[in-house]
C-alpha cells in the first residue's frame, strides 16, 4: 500500500532546495571575505557548468567565498534585476550587464581602469563598440567579457544560395585565415539581388521587421554601411539626409521579398524560419545552426555562417557585446575586480567559448585565434567566419552608433530603423517615413 | 532589617498593580484592540502598497539621471509625443472595449447559467472558470501559438477551405483585435461568476410580484434584475477597467508592442520606456499617467455604490 509521506514541513524544504538550485555558494576552507556575481544564464547549459568550475577554482586559489547566480534573459529577468538592485542599492557585487545597461547604470558604476588597464595591456584594445557602450568620460566602468557577446551575420542554407542565388557562401568566405574571395562582391546589391532570388523560390530571406533586437541590429548594419545616421556624434538630427534616403530606397526593394510576416517577426520568427527549411539566409549569432544540429541535421550540415555585405561606406557587422560591472556600493569591490580579472584571462574565456562552441566572442581581437571556430561542425569551420576576421575588412557595429548613448538606447530599444522599414512595406512614401522618424528622434533628443 | 525587608516587598507588588493596571484599563478599550489586530495589515499596505505608490509618484517627477526634481514636466513631454498619444488611445481602445464585451458576455453566460438546473451547473460552471484559473501568460503563449505569424493553427484552417492567410499581428488592426479577444477570453469569466452570484441574490418574489403585474421577460430584466445588479455590475467594470488598463502580459507576448508600434499599451510603453531604454522616471510617467482618471472614475462609482446600499437598507 502507498503512504504518503510527504509532510508540509518536507514540502516546504523541497521547495527552498528547489529555488536555491540557480545559485551557486562556493566557499573554501579560510575564505577571506565574501563576493557575490550574478551571470548572464547561458542558454547553453555547458556554459554555466564550466563557468562554475572557474569560480570554483578561482575561490580555491584566492580563499575567497564567492556566491555565483545564473540571472536569465527571459522575461528580461537581467534587466529587472539591475533595476531593482540599482534602486535598493544593494544586491551583487558585481553583476552582468547587457549591451546599454552600463551606460544606463553609469553613476551606479565603480571605474575599473585598473582591471582595463591590466588586461588590454596583455591582450590588446577592444573593439570600437565595447568602448561605446562602456567606457564614460574616459574610464572603463565595466570589463567587456565574452560571455553572452555575440556577433549577428549571416548564417545561410548553402544549396539554396547556390541554386537559387548563384553564390557560394563556403568558397566566398572559407574557413582559413587566408584571403576571403567574396569579400569585395559580397555587396549590399549582391544582398538584394539573392534576396529576391530565394524569394522567388520560396525561400526568403528571414530577416524581421519588428523591434527586437535582431531585426534592429540587422537595420542598424545597413543603415551604417550607407553612412546613414538618424543623429549624429553630436546630438544633431540627421535623419533628413541623402544617405537615410539612400537607405530608404534600398529597403523599400528589400522588404518587397522578406516574408510576410516580416514586421511580427521577434528575436526567435528568424531561428525557426532557418531550422524549419523556410528560409535561405538570416542575420544571427550561430544559435540557429546550433538548435539545427539538434533538431534538422540536414539543415545545420549546410548552413555557412559568414560576413555581412559591405556598402558604400563599408561593411558593419552587427555586435552585441555584454559586460561585466561592479557597483559603487558593492562590500568587497577588490575581490571582484580579482574575480573578473581572473575570468578575463585568455585561457578561461578560451575553455568557456569551447563549450558553446564558439557562440561566445572574446572582446579582445588577439583572442579571435581559439581553434574552435575552425573546428565546429558540420559543416566543419562553419562559423570561422562567425567573428569579424581581418580578411572580411568590416568592423563590429551597434545600430545608432555614433549618436549619443542616451539616445542611442532609445533609437535601439524602440526599434526607429526596422519599423522605418515596416512603413515603407506598409505603403509609405519615403518622406512620410523620414517626417515619421524625424518627429520620434525629436522626442528622444528632447 | 526586619522593617527595610517588609517595606521593599510590600512596594514592588504595587507597582505591578499599577502598571498592569493602566495596560489592563487600555486594553479593555474594543478600539484599541481592534487598532493592534489591524497593524499587520496596516504595515503591509504601507509597505507594499501606499509604500510604492507614493515612490513611483516621486519618480515620476525626476530627470532622467534622478538627479533634478522637474514636477509635471514628463507628463507634459509625453504629451507631446505621436508615439504617445497612439499608446492612449491604443490602451483606451484595449481596455473599454474588452471591458465591455467581458461584461456583456459575462451577463448572457450568468443568465444562461442561471437556468440550468443546480445539479448540472455545477459542471458549466467549472468548465467556464478554467480560462480564469491558468496563468494568463501561459495561456496566451498559447493563443500566440494559434495566431503565429509563420505557422497559425488559425492560418493553417482558413487555408485547408481556401481562405488567404491573414497577418494575425502583422497588421495593426488584427493584431489589437487578437489582443482583445485573448483578454474578453481570459476576463470573461470572472463576470460570469461574479453577475452569477448576484443573479443567485435577487428575491424570486420580485419576480413573482413583476409576472403578477404582466411584465415580460424584457420588463423583468430591464426593471428587476438589473436594478438589483447595479451595484455589482459598477464595482466589476470598476475592478477590470483598472486591470484590464494595467494589462502587461498579453501585449508583451503576443505582439510586444508592434507592428509600428500600434498595440502599445501603457504598462509594456512604460517597460520599454523605462526598464529597456533606461529611463525610469519616464516609464513611471507613463505608468500612472491614467492613474487620476481612474481615480476619479473609481471615486465616483463607489460613492454611487455606497448611496445605492443605503438606500437599499433604508
């Protein structure tokens, strides 16, 4: 006979076990002192695993307690809690920060030059964005890390290019360190002329429309490569310029050929329309190919990841970087500082980038020569042209870069550059579009 | 010795009686009582509600870094927005008219349900609260399945008896009209329970009385039941309007606010606004900018309801 032997008192403890499994308490014989870091949650399970035993090594080697949370994404659970910890000024000690998280927080910020310093001198500069997003009136308030930054090209089904546009993305772009072949004809025209292609065979470009941050990253590296601001370094609105026209007129061909459902599309409509077979090319981190590989092999095995196209002003490729901050009222702001440095070193962000097979960018370009990027398969080296390579003659881009940060959010975050393109699907004429924007940068501006 | 001993014990007990005298005397006072059994309640609304509501208020009224207090001048900068002023009428369009259609689905369900015999009812009644009980965002990440932009269940029917594929979010008036129908769906039964209870309450003499007089089934509605039914129908569309204006979830899963934009409502404006563009002072404005309107419409519903109970026990 079956009893039930679950008691209130034992229910109760399973539940208190059952919430405290996201953290992670390491504490060594002899700690000296105490310092809690919430992590970006990695939406590969590796990635946390192998991110525990470098805590865990670093709290051994150190004599330190060092209390680890893996803070998810979803439901924008990061974010809220940056907020919440922001307001009640207390919480971590050191928390991730997503891309314009540093720049909302920065007077909550504790400067880590030292840390900078230390590690660029050792590693080199990072990229032009990283220092955007992070670095105010001249001091670094949050290490750039690998973890969770990512870049957001191409990612195409090689056969349908091949057939359907012509073009070949594994010879354009091999996965070697020598010369790219397709990097010069890989245009935005070229971009245009394969989108309506594939388009014509039923298998359009997945490139969305909504305000999620792919479909505005993917903007945002358009926009760029036609020299094309909405507000400039300054402050200034520029979006009445020849260059946003220039843009405007590119996309009203474009959006003809995207998918129908291109301006509901949000942050996953992309992923499912490559691992469903429906489409030929969308711009994201190698995520998609790596649920393909799982889900639809035959897909993942001819899917190439690569660079985006260039424009007239050259080629931009979208980047995401996220950060790694101390706040001001953090207790034990030395051993945090230590902490990151230590998960900064090239052979830790080397382990932790292997684990997710290559889907983490180091933020330092000496980094770019871990193997893994060559090795991942199948198809084999198919995203070594997932990180912007010195062949591929493009630099990282953040869409409503340059324009001042506290704009640029705004900019980013409610989406101005795909939904500009959404109203030119939806029949607008060009100044209709540009009056539009005009009057939303004003509001952001002011 | 002996003396000093016999003074000191016969004065301690007098103070004891003293003080336990006046804690006595005070604590034989009802209000007193009633004060101290209430604290933990009053500590709790302080805290979590009046607590908050005051903080976002003096938020509200901040610059963007906090650092400068600039009075109404975030409400009047959103104003001044197209943006906006598309989120009022979009919240406004949202919530009066679900409202409506909840409360007037609500009313022919309670009065369908009124009629089934006690036994049965039991039955309806439980298969109709189910929307009501699962958790709004699980069950509209299930109607999002259902009108998703590239594989809607709903798409793929219209298409099996030839019907174009409609862009069930992909298109502004579509879009606010799923969020709409998800919301009546989810609301609805919480109507239905509540106009149910009051149907129970109506004296079956009223009716008697109205059938002896020769009043149809419209005169009984129109002069018995709704009558009888004013007040529990003002608190319910008092009670959702104010959720259904404060409504989060459907928006932000099933369109996030778009396309372009036009489904904005204030509670996902003001997450964007405020916790994803960093500007919190601004997201709290346009978090309570319905809060005086609602509390005027709420002032004046209740005090309807209050004049209406008197009257009732007079």
């Amino acid at each position: 006979m079956l009893t039930n032997n679950v008691t209130r008192r034992k229910a109760l403890k399973i539940g208190a076990a059952a919430a405290a499994l996201p953290l992670v308490h390491i504490r060594t014989a002899g700690a000296a002192g105490k310092v809690s870091i919430g992590f970006w949650d990695h939406w590969v399970p590796a990635g946390n695993d192998v991110m525990k035993k470098q805590v865990a090594a670093f709290a051994e080697k150190n004599k330190v307690e060092v209390q680890a949370d893996f803070i998810t994404t979803i439901g924008n659970k990061n974010l809220l809690t940056i907020a919440a910890e922001a307001q009640a000024k207390t919480g971590h000690d050191a928390l991730a920060f997503p891309t314009w998280n540093v720049l909302a927080y920065a007077d909550s910020l504790e400067p880590v030059d030292d840390v900078m310093g230390r590690l660029t001198t050792k590693y080199g500069q990072t990229n032009k964005v990283a220092e955007y997003l992070a670095k105010v009136k001249g001091h670094w308030l949050a290490i750039p890390t690998s973890s969770g930054t990512q870049m957001k090209g191409p990612c195409a089904r090689i056969s349908i290019m091949k057939e359907a546009a012509g073009l070949d993305p594994v010879a354009m772009f091999p996965a070697n360190a020598g010369p790219a072949p397709g990097a010069e004809s890989w245009t935005y025209d070229a971009h245009l002329k394969a989108a309506e292609a594939c388009a014509k065979v039923g298998k359009a470009f997945g490139i969305g429309l909504g305000t999620t941050p792919d479909s505005v990253d993917t903007a945002g590296a358009l926009f760029a490569a036609y020299g094309a601001e909405l507000v400039n370094a300054k402050g200034d609105i520029t979006v009445k310029s020849d260059a946003v026209r220039e843009v405007l007129e590119y996309a009203q061909r474009l959006v003809k050929v995207l998918p129908k459902d291109a301006v509901s599309y949000d942050d996953a409509s992309n992923n499912r329309a490559l691992i469903s077979g429906q489409s030929a090319l969308i711009w994201n981190p190698p995520s998609a190919w790596a649920v393909a590989k799982r889900d639809n092999r035959p897909v993942a095995e001819d899917s190439w990841t690569f660079t985006a196209p260039t424009g007239p002003k050259g080629r931009f490729v979208p980047h995401v970087p996220f950060f790694w901050g101390i706040w001001k009222f953090s207790q034990n702001k030395t051993a945090a500082k230590d902490l990151i440095d230590y998960l900064m070193q090239r052979e830790q962000v080397e382990a932790r980038c292997n684990v997710v097979e290559g889907y983490d960018i180091p933020p330092f370009d000496s980094m770019l020569d871990f193997k893994v990027w060559e090795n991942v398969e199948p198809p084999k080296g198919t995203v070594y042209n997932y990180p912007v390579r010195l062949q591929h003659k493009g630099v990282a881009h953040i869409a409503a870069l340059p324009a001042p940060p506290e704009i640029a959010v705004q900019i980013y975050n409610q989406g101005t550059m795909p939904t500009m393109f959404a109203k030119l699907l939806s029949g607008q004429s060009i100044n209709d579009v540009i009056a539009w924007a005009q009057n939303e940068l004003e509001g952001f501006v002011g | 010795m002996a003396d000093a001993s016999t003074l000191a014990v016969s004065f301690m007990p007098t103070r004891r009686v003293a003080r336990h005298g006046s804690m006595h005397r005070l604590m034989r006072h009802r209000s007193t009582v009633a004060l101290l059994m209430c604290s933990p309640l009053f500590v709790l609304i302080g805290g979590l509600v009046v607590y908050p509501a005051i903080y976002a208020i003096y938020l509200s009224m901040l610059n963007k870094g906090m650092t400068q207090f600039v009075g109404l001048h975030n409400f009047a900068f959103l104003l001044k927005r197209d943006t906006f002023r598309l989120v009022i009428f979009q919240s406004c369009l949202f919530a009066v008219s679900a409202v409506v259609m909840k409360a007037f689905i609500g009313f022919v369900l309670a009065h369908l349900m009124h009629n089934i015999p006690s036994g049965r009812q039991r039955i309806w009644r439980g298969l109709l609260l189910v929307p009501w009980v699962i958790p709004l965002a699980l069950s509209t990440l299930g109607w999002w399945w259902l009108f998703d932009p590239s594989y809607s269940a709903f798409n793929y029917v219209l298409n099996v008896f030839g019907f174009p594929t409609v862009a069930w979010l992909g298109e502004a008036w579509p879009a606010r009209l799923c969020m709409i129908t998800v919301n009546v769906w989810f609301g609805t039964p919480f109507f239905m329970i509540m106009y149910l209870a009051a149907l129970k309450s109506v004296p079956e003499q009223l009716y008697e009385a109205a059938a002896i007089d020769g009043a149809g089934a419209l005169q009984k509605l129109f002069f018995v039941t709704l009558p009888m039914m004013r007040n529990i129908i003002s608190i319910t569309v008092l009670f959702s309007l104010i959720v259904t204006f404060a409504n989060f979830d459907i928006v932000r899963i099933l369109t996030n606010g778009g396309p372009e934009s036009k489904t904005h409502v204030f509670a996902t404006y003001a997450f964007q606004v405020g916790i994803q563009s960093g500007n919190i002072p601004l997201g709290a404005s346009v978090s309570l900018f319905m809060f005086p309107l609602l509390a005027v419409f709420a002032f004046f519903v209740l005090r309807n309801v209050t004049r209406r109970t008197k009257e009732i026990a007079a």
